[in-house]
C-alpha cells in the first residue's frame, strides 16, 4: 500500500511540475509579445516636483541641507536620493 501511495504521490509531482513549466512558458510568451508591443511593465513614474532643479541646485552649491529640500519638496527621503542620483 505504501508503495502505491508513493508512486501515486510521485506521478501527481511529475504532472504538477510539467502544468509549471507550461505555465511558465506561456508566461514568458505574452512577456515577450508584450515588450514587441512597447508595453512598459511597473509602476508608472511620478513627476519630478515644480521646483526641483532649483532646489536640486541650492543642494549641490551648498546653499541647502537634503532635509530642507525633503520638507520644501514633500517627498520621502528615498524618493529624493533617487532623484538626486539620476540628475
């Protein structure tokens, strides 16, 4: 009985791995037509803030601290360091 079991157990493992495979091929498929398509994947990006190259410029002269500019900007200290960087 327990080696039926463990052959049954090992069939429904062999079956359930090649549903995953396909289902992971399918996937990769509709990934790659949809990049073809242009499609962007995410989370759309946020604006940058009305005043950013001006305080962007206060900060790299000296003029102003990072915290400043996050409390005059309003945004959160992570956002802003991401910002930072690109520019």
């Amino acid at each position: 009985m327990d080696m039926i079991n463990a052959r049954l157990i090992e069939v429904l493992g062999s079956i359930a791995e090649n549903e995953r495979r396909k289902i992971r091929a399918r996937q990769r498929e509709g990934i790659e037509a949809a990049k073809r398509k242009n499609i962007k994947f995410g989370r759309p990006s946020k604006p940058l803030p009305d005043n950013w190259q001006q305080i962007l410029a206060d900060v790299r002269s000296g003029n102003k601290k990072p915290v400043e500019a996050i409390r005059e900007l309003g945004i959160s200290r992570s956002y802003f360091y991401k910002l930072y960087s690109d520019n």
